[in-house]
C-alpha cells in the first residue's frame, strides 16, 4: 500500500519517514547490480498510485533504460525515445519535473499519449530529473507510471521528490561502483599481459615489442581477448599460436 502524504500533515509525514528509513536499510545491503533496482521496486512499493517505475539515462544523445521494474515500463521508455518526446524524455532535456494526469487527452505529448494509452495501458506519469554526480556526462530521470487517471496529487509527487533524490543517489552511487569494478578488472588484465610478456621475453629471448606482437597475433589469429591469451601464458608458460598453411619456399614449384 502506498504512502501518500502533505507536507503539513505530521503522520504521512512520519509514514515517508519510515519509507525512507527501509530504503536506506535496502540501499545499503545490495550490490552495484541490484542498487538501482532496489529504489525502482521500492518506489512502485510506496508511491500511491504507481505501478511501474523506470530509470531512463541520456548520454551522448542516445536514451537507453538503465532499470525497469517490468517490459511494460521499459516499453514505454523505448516509445518516447522512438519518438523523441514524453514526460520521461522532456524532464531529461529540460531539467524539470513533468506530471501527466491523463496521457491519453494530454496535449504535450498526443501522438505518445494517445499510442501508450492504447498500447499500454498508461494513463498516468510523473517524471523527475536526477542531479547525479558521478558522471558530468550523462543525464538521468526517474519516470514513474500508473494504469488510472490522475494517479499523482501533489501528496504523491511531493513524494515523489524523496524518491527522486534517493534515486539519484543510488545512480551515482552505481555508476562509481562499476567504474571502479571496470578499473579493477582492467588493471588485472593488465597485469596478466605484463607478466605474459616477461615470460615470452625471457623463454624466447624477445623484446619487449617482439613479445607484445606475439602476444597480439595469437589474439587476433586465435579471435580470443589479448587478456586471455596472456593468463594462458602466465599459468601454463606456453603460447599457442594457431596453425598457418606452410609456404613454399621462395624459387621453388610445387608438383
């Protein structure tokens, strides 16, 4: 059951509160992988009227869908993205907060609202824009949907803006944990091509570059990731290099 609430009202005040409190207490056992699908979920759970909530993300032009909490919100997303409008897309843009009571009848937005009404079932949208702070170069919104008209009053959406700001939060929080997983696994491939290349330097008396080219034939001829291949050489001290048809040698004729 939702949670809606007025800002001078003390208990829907104290029931946000205690919503927050539990999505700070999920927040803080999930994983880079789940943190964001964690506040979705939990926003669909508190938010009075939502039934679907998606994270839509803007980067170098292209809209993709970060989270959803089903293929009904991230169909539509991918609507307003093929159509390059939509309350999700417009607050991305335009930095703001977009609300829809009727989709279907709303004049911002005809060709999307009519075809997610008919195709969807959406009625009702609330979108909010995420000041995220891991990333200068990507955008982010939180989009919330309903299946009946005039699922947010202004109790929802005031709401919805503490959800918002632990959204972008856990955005920020996500992004920074996988730049740092990326960073980590790419200075152990690293690792693994240095010491591959020691090894081949010292068994075949190589340089350095010799080594390094070996190394990038047998990924290339092999079609296997150069950081593979040198783990291989690591653990077992041997390359592999992929069987090539002999040439004739120079002057001479077959037959």
């Amino acid at each position: 059951m939702g949670v809606s609430v007025s800002p001078a009202d003390p208990a829907g005040l104290a029931e946000v509160a205690d919503a927050v409190v539990r999505l700070g207490e999920q927040l803080r056992n999930a994983t880079a992988d789940t943190l964001v699908d964690a506040v979705i979920e939990h926003a669909v759970q508190v938010l009075p009227g939502a039934r679907w909530a998606s994270i839509t993300t803007l980067r170098h032009g292209t809209f993709r869908t970060l989270a959803a909490t089903g293929e009904t919100a991230r169909a539509a997303d991918a609507l307003q993205y093929e159509l390059g409008a939509g309350p999700c897309v417009d607050t991305v843009l335009e930095d703001s907060v977009h609300c829809s009571a009727d989709l279907a009848r709303d004049g911002r937005w005809p060709e999307y609202g009519a075809r997610v009404a008919r195709e969807l079932g959406m009625r009702s949208a609330l979108a909010y824009r995420l000041t995220l702070v891991a990333d200068p170069d990507l955008l982010a919104g939180l989009n919330l949907y309903s299946d009946v008209p005039g699922a947010f009053d202004a109790s929802a959406r005031w709401t919805g803006t503490l959800l918002a700001t632990h959204a972008a939060w856990a955005v920020s929080l996500a992004l920074t944990q996988q730049r740092a997983q990326n960073l980590e696994a790419a200075l152990r491939s690293n690792r693994a091509i240095g010491t591959a290349i020691g090894v081949l330097m010292a068994q075949h008396k190589l340089t350095r570059e010799q080594a390094h080219e070996l190394l990038r034939v047998a990924s290339q001829d092999g079609n296997r990731k150069l950081a593979e291949i040198a783990t291989e050489v690591v653990e077992t001290g041997q390359l592999s290099l992929p069987r090539r048809p002999a040439r004739s040698a120079p002057g001479s004729r077959g037959g």
